[in-house]
C-alpha cells in the first residue's frame, strides 16, 4: 500500500504541473492571438502559431530592408534628412530613380526629371514608358522588361527578390513647351533591377498594345516592377528648368536659427545660379549686398520675435556675380512636442525693377 500511495502521489504531481504548464501555455496563446494584427475570429493554437511566425518573418524582412535603404550617418551631413540627401545627390548626379512594371507602366518618377527633361511628375506618372521613347527604340525596351517574366516561364522566389543590377541606354523624350517644335531627346542610361511589390496601380494606357498580355504576378498577389536610376549619358552642367505654368519667379529655402541654408529647391538654380549643394551650410549673410545688411538684421530680429514676417527688398549676389532684387517672406517652424524653435521657412520672390523703383519712391518719402 505504501508503494502504490506515492505513485498515486508521483501521478498526482506530474499531473498538477502540467496542468499548470498547459494554462500557462494557453494563457500565452491567448495573449498572442490578441496581439496578432485583424485577429478577430477565435483561432486554434496552430493557427495562432503559424500566424505569429508569418508576422515575425515580415517584421524581419522589413527590418533588413529599412537598415539597407537608411543612409550611414558617418557619410551624411547631419542637417540633412535622408530625403533631402537623396535628392541632393540625385540633382548632383544628373540623375533620377524611375520605377516602372513590366508593361511599360511608369508608376513612380522622382522630381528630379524636371531640371533635367523638363517634365513634371504628374506628366509622367500613370503614362507609358514606350510614349516617350523614339519609335526604333520600341522593341528593344519591349524586350528587356518582357523578358523576365513570360508565362511560359518558371519565376523562381529568389528572383523576386534579386539584387542583380543591370544597365542599358535609351533616348527619352525632353519636355517642350511649343508643341509645334519638333522633338528633341536626350540620351540616358538606365541602372536598376527587378523588385516584387505589392498593390502596384494598374494603368488605362498600355503603350505596347498587340504585344502578348503576359504581366506575371506571384501567388503573393506582388508585381514584378524594374526599380532604376536614370543618368544622363553625358552630363549636363547647365539644367534648363522647363517652366509650363506662367513664371511665378519664387523659390523656397529653409534655414537654421542662425541663417545658414539647410534646404534649396529646385527653382531656386534658374534664378541665382547656384546648385543646392552649393550653398548648405553657408550662411545667408553671405550673399546680401552691405548696404542692405543693416535692414536685413532689423527684420530678421523682428522674424525671432513674432515668429513670422516679411523681409525688406534686398540685394542678392548670384553665382554669375551679379545683384538681383529679392523679397522674403518667412516663418519660424517649431517642435510639435516640445515647441521649440526648429528651423525657418523662407519663400523668395524676385522683385522686378518697377516694384523696386516704387519700394524707392516710398522710401524717398518717408524719409522725407
């Protein structure tokens, strides 16, 4: 009888903490279950399992993305936001990134094809890469985005996500303002590869029409899409910026406390001559004619006192030594969590010569 008591007793304690390790272990599962995202049906534990390992290799896989496509800090300025160091090494590169499906479909352009193609984004975007590309071109082009993905092909699931580069040259279609002139292209060279997205928009206008519709997509519901940068074969010094709306002669820029350039955009090289790069990190002072300095820190102090505010006109040296007439008109950002002061955004318009010779006049009177 002794014997059989502490087996009994044996039994009763192995039983007791596996009980207690089955509620610990469904007490997990339920708090994954809640965890797991547009959980709202009850699931068995192997679905909740299998759902949780799902999740955590695309958490994963978009962690090592995130680390490959953030810029080192070692390398870039630390006043620049990784938007702003892309473009600036895109605008010093002749270049801009262009994302396009297999069907010729441009879905993506970066605003860099403005100063050097002259069109706008929102011209290119949801247009056909064959429209602007000269007719003997066609098939070439048509053949290097078909080729990888026929049905009569075996896609194999690390081809969607190859790191392979490949490279070729094409001319497109420059921006004109005339639609009677004739049209002019410019000669680019293409680097980039294939890359799987999902939900990629579809598009009306299908520039290869008649061609086999053979746009591959995963069992994934994920697009194939050539993702490249976009060089000019020779690079171009000058950059036209093709105006198509009537000029407003305005550029904006953003600036520290201390008035040094953190920002330039894109219409700011047709009026004073100088790249972005040019000018970060120099100070705005630098550029001011001396006899407009004194009336110049005058507003600028009344800016960090109300926070925002409208600059006297002003004298600014371009980059071909000349002065051009500027007005300013600015705001002080500030922290949303802390509210401090952050930077300051300026909008500069170019003043012609009949509102300076006003802005004079009433001077002369005033202080008269």
């Amino acid at each position: 009888m002794d014997e059989d008591d502490k087996d009994k007793a044996k039994r009763a304690s192995r039983n007791k903490s596996e009980k207690k390790r089955r509620d610990q272990f469904n007490v997990l599962i339920k708090e994954l279950s809640s965890m797991l995202p547009g959980s709202i049906r009850k699931m068995d534990k192997s679905t909740v399992l299998l759902k949780t390992i799902d999740f955590l290799q695309k958490h994963n896989e978009t962690s090592t993305q995130t680390e490959t496509n953030t810029i080192q800090h070692n390398w870039k300025p630390s006043f620049l936001s990784n938007e702003e160091f892309t473009q600036l090494m895109l605008e010093a590169l002749d270049g801009f990134i262009i994302a396009v499906t297999t069907d010729g479909n441009i879905i993506y352009v970066s605003d860099s094809i403005t100063p050097l193609l002259g069109h706008l984004p929102s011209d290119i975007v949801d247009q056909n890469l064959l429209n602007f590309l000269p007719e003997q071109e066609h098939g070439e082009v048509y053949k290097l985005l078909s080729s990888h993905t026929l049905v009569t092909d075996s896609v194999l699931p690390d081809y969607l996500n190859s790191e392979n580069y490949f490279e070729f040259c094409c001319h497109l279609l420059r921006g004109i303002l005339d639609p009677e002139e004739p049209p002019t292209y410019e000669y680019l060279r293409f680097v980039g590869n294939f890359q799987s997205y999902d939900n990629v928009p579809s598009s009306s206008c299908n520039g290869f029409e008649g061609a086999v519709q053979r746009t591959f997509q995963s069992a994934l519901n994920e697009q194939m899409c050539f993702v490249a940068t976009v060089r000019l074969a020779t690079p171009q010094f000058i950059k036209d910026m093709c105006i198509i709306e009537e000029p407003l002669e305005e550029f904006t820029s953003r600036h520290s406390l201390e008035w040094k350039f953190l920002f330039l955009d894109h219409r700011a090289p047709p009026i004073i001559g100088y790249l972005p790069f040019e000018v970060l990190g120099t100070s705005g002072y630098d550029y001011y004619h001396v006899d407009d300095l004194d009336q110049l820190a005058r507003c600028h102090e009344q800016l960090m006192q109300f926070g925002k505010g409208k600059s006297c006109c002003y004298r600014f040296l371009t980059k071909g030594q000349q002065w051009i007439w500027l007005q300013t008109h600015y705001y002080i950002t500030y922290h949303q969590w802390n509210s401090k002061p952050e930077f300051i955004v300026c909008t500069h318009s170019l003043v012609r010569y009949e509102k300076y010779m006003y802005f004079v006049y009433c001077l002369i009177h005033l202080f008269h």
